[in-house]
C-alpha cells in the first residue's frame, strides 16, 4: 500500500563535532521518502525554489517516489541550519529560512488522494491540515513535529492532532509539549489529544511506544561512530510507515516489528551525512541489521 507523506524539502549545513556539511540535501519529507521506499511505494507533497538542482530530482526519482506533487516555484528552497555538540541527541537550530514554504498552498493530486497511508511529517501543521483535508479516508494518518512549531503554532499543531491516528515526536518536544518531566505522564497527556499510539523518539536510547495501556521499548543500535544525526527522526519514521504500508497490518505486534525497522534505517542514517549512507542501502544490509536488533534484545523468560 502507498503512503503519502507532505513534509520539508531542504538545504541543510550541519556542524557536528566529526564535520561539516554545507547545502547539502535535507528535509523531513526527503529523509522520510528515500526511507520509505525500501518498503513501499511513496507520494510526495512539497515545494522547492528555483534553486533546487535536477540532480537532486533524479535522486528522489532513482528510488521510485512519486514527484507529480512536488512543485518548483520562484523563489528559494527551505534552508535549515543546526548543529550538534558532543550530545547528538540535541540539535541546535541556527537558522530556519521557510522560504518558499512560507507561501506554500499544498495542493494533492487526484492520483495521490487515496493512499491508504498518509504521514505528515515534520512541517508548519497548518499545511500538514491542508494535505488531511484533501485525502479520503486513509487506514493510517501519522505525524511528526518539532519545538519550532510546538512553541509557534500550538494552537494549529492541537487542532491537527485530534485527526491523527499515531504521532511521532522527540523525547524533548513530548515534555515540551506536555509540560511533564516523566514520559509517562506525558504520553497520558499526548495520547488525550487525539492519537491512539504515540511513538516518543530517544535518539541514542531508542523509542517508546504507548499505545492502549500497553509500553514497548526499542534500543538504538550500538554504532561505533556516528557522523550526523540529521534526519534520523525523520528516517526512523520512514521504516516504520513504510513496514506498515507494505504488510498492511497495524496490530500491535507489528507496530513493534516496524519500530525496529525504523530504528534500522535511522541506524544507517546517522553513519554518514546527508543522505549519502541512505541512499546506497540494499534490502540485505537492512535484513540484516533487523536481525542483529533480535539478537541484542533477546533474554529468556524466568
Ligand atoms: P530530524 O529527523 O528531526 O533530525 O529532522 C531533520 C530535518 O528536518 C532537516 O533535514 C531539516 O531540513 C528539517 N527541518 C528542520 N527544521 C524544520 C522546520 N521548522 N520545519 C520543517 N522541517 C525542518
């Protein structure tokens, strides 16, 4: 099944303590697409400025994903910058230039309208709303979203979550957020806004599921070294929708067995700046590692 997903396309510079990466590709919905489509095939709604390179499309067009609703306007692309220090779990947001976004009216193809699967990544939640208006009747609607519209756009980012099936969101924006130090008590607070399973993003210690009175945890893989955590959010949301769109099946048992699939990809994400590690993956290295998750978090019952 199809998943679409609407969310930023960007330049990104990223300072981290092993380098630096300047305009290099980025994005919510970028990270999220090259994720997903090892596993499913993926529909895209965003907007880039005249300054977007064709190389950068033939990329995104290389890994099957669906451009009919990407848009290139006059004007510039998204532009973010960030950096990390020794605490990759946090970024540190320099500079944000929405750009041709800040005038973006989402509009969705006929083609795209009943995807089954609908993600709204990490973008202004009033466009996120404008993209859930015009599908019809998806199985699942997840979302993400970050402080910059948490503390911009509350309003806008509560009214979107009372239509939202699963939500997706970083340890530091569900306190935030919530306005609770324990991530029990704040998932109870998310999960009475509207979604059914909130998934709490703990970047190097893994995720946190809660959905229907019961917990699961996920590790993050140990990785001897980690370059850039860009994207990783974003990636790790990807392998989970894109698991769940491809076997169709949002029991809770394989809401876990896609947790670990995102937690796969964003494992691969962070061993190499911008996109470069994800793109070049195969289905292999990702079985693979899917299997080493098994073998690290299996202990026998007493
Ligand atoms: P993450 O998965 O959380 O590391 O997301 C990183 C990506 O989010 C970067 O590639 C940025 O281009 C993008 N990004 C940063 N700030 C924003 C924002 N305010 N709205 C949408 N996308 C953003």
């Amino acid at each position: 099944m199809s998943i679409l997903v609407v969310g930023s396309v960007a330049f990104d510079s990223v300072e981290t303590p092993f380098g630096k990466a300047d305009e290099v590709l980025g994005g919510s919905a970028t990270y999220f697409s090259t994720s997903a489509s090892y596993f499913t095939d993926v529909k895209l709604v965003a907007v880039v400025g005249e300054d977007f390179p064709d190389e950068h499309i033939a990329g995104l067009k290389e890994k099957g994903i669906d451009l009919a609703g990407l848009k290139k306007v006059p004007g510039k692309t998204f532009r973010w910058k960030g950096r990390y220090d020794y605490d990759l779990n946090q970024a540190h947001t320099l500079e944000t230039h929405l750009n041709v976004f800040s005038a973006f009216n989402p509009e969705v193809p006929e083609s795209y309208k009943d995807s089954p699967f609908v993600f709204l990544a990490n973008i202004d939640p009033e466009l996120q709303m404008k993209v859930l208006e015009q599908v019809r009747k998806p199985k699942l609607i997840a979302c993400d979203t970050m402080n910059f519209w948490i503390e911009g756009k509350p309003d806008a980012l509560r009214k979107l979550l009372k239509n939202v099936d699963l939500f997706v969101i970083n340890e530091g924006e569900a306190r935030e957020f919530s306005g609770h130090a324990s991530l029990v008590k704040a998932a109870k607070a998310i999960l009475s806004c509207g979604p059914k399973t909130l998934i709490i993003k703990r970047g190097e210690y893994g995720a946190l599921m809660f959905n229907g009175g019961e917990m699961f945890s996920a590790p993050a893989y140990p990785l001897e070294e980690i370059f850039d955590p860009t994207g990783a959010g974003d990636t790790f949301a990807g392998g989970l929708m894109g698991y769940l769109a491809n076997t169709g099946d949002l029991s809770e048992e394989n809401i876990r067995k896609a947790i670990i699939f995102g937690s796969v990809m964003a494992s691969f994400n962070v061993e190499a700046f911008s996109l470069n590690r994800l793109k070049t993956l195969t289905l292999p290295e990702i079985k693979a590692r899917y299997s080493e998750f098994k073998r690290l978090t299996h202990f026998e019952d007493i």
